[in-house]
C-alpha cells in the first residue's frame, strides 16, 4: 500500500489516487506543477480558490472528507472531484487554470426550523 508506506515528505509532494479514479485527462505518470494559492474562501457548502497561472497541469487536494455530492468547476466548467489521498478531495486542474469552485449539493433537501 503506498500511501500508508509515504513518510511526509512523500505526503507533501505526491497525490495518491486509486487508478480508477483518475480523469480520464490524467495518467498515473502525468507531471504536474505544484499549485500557488493566491486566495481561498471555505464556507460549509462552498468552497472557492484562486490559483497562479500554470503552464503545467496540477491537482489541487483539499483536506476535507471526500463525498461525491460536492460539484466542482474549474474555470466555470464542470470538473470531476475525486478521492486524493484516500479520503481527501481531489480537483485536476489543466494548465493555464485560475480558479475553482465547489459547491455541497447533496440529493436531499435540508430542513430548516424557524422559530
């Protein structure tokens, strides 16, 4: 098992990803730049960040538990999230992107009390 063989070097610098859930744009021996962050917004159900200008590919993995009823775009186009890391998000963002956003839209709606 790789990822519980990473030390944290390895965890800082690499992405594990189950082959079968990779974009069908990215292949396991793909290289991908390191993303800047220029700025990041992180609501409950959204999240929002800007990033650097790339001419490399990169995968953006956000510490928050995987599910798949977040909905991504990248660039305003719709992009798949995928677990990253075994529980984490993933987000491929091709060369060139500047920002993404994420939104929580679970298949159910989410009853609020009023008082």
């Amino acid at each position: 098992n790789a990822l519980g063989n990473a030390d944290r070097h390895k965890l800082a610098d690499k992405v594990f990803v189950e082959s079968s859930s990779l974009p069908m744009s990215l292949s396991p021996d793909t290289p991908l730049a390191k993303s800047v962050i220029l700025s990041a917004r992180y609501d409950k159900d959204l999240v929002q960040i800007k990033v650097a200008k790339s001419d490399s590919p990169a995968v953006v993995v956000i510490s928050n538990s995987y599910s798949p009823f977040w909905r991504c775009q990248v660039d305003g186009g719709d992009s798949k999230l995928f677990p990253a890391n075994y529980t984490f998000w993933g987000i491929f963002l091709p060369a060139g992107t500047q920002q993404m956003a994420c939104q929580y839209k679970p298949p159910y709606l989410i009853a609020q009390v009023l008082r």
